[in-house]
C-alpha cells in the first residue's frame, strides 16, 4: 500500500491518503474504455470502515486520445 499511497500523494495531495487507506490494486476498472479504477479501501477516521475509492486517470485518457 505504500508505494500506490506515494504516487497519489503527488497526483491528488495529501487529503486522500490522510484519510483513506488503500488496496496496493485495483479491484475493478469501469466506465468508457476502462478509465476508472476502484480500490477497496479503508476510512480511517470512521474506525476503519471499509469503503470503495474510485480514481480517474487523465493520463489514461489522453494515451486513449492519441492511440
């Protein structure tokens, strides 16, 4: 979980993994073309509760575009 906490750290802030802990990969991909990937996770500051995080990647969308 440490290295996927890393990379979202420098793509999305700190918010996301101060407050959620998450699977090192992702259980499931969605939406058009796969664009969208959900991570089972954790809340931490609801005890733990487990929850889902879904992540769109932009850099997947752009690869998309131009392939």
């Amino acid at each position: 979980m440490l290295n996927l906490n890393k990379f979202l750290d420098k793509i999305m802030g700190s918010s996301l993994t101060k407050n959620y802990e998450l699977d090192k990969e992702p259980y499931m991909h969605g939406g058009l073309h796969n664009l969208w990937k959900v991570y089972r996770a954790k809340k931490k500051d609801r005890g733990n509760m487990d929850c889902s995080v879904f992540i769109f990647e932009k850099k997947t969308l752009e690869k998309k575009k131009i392939g």
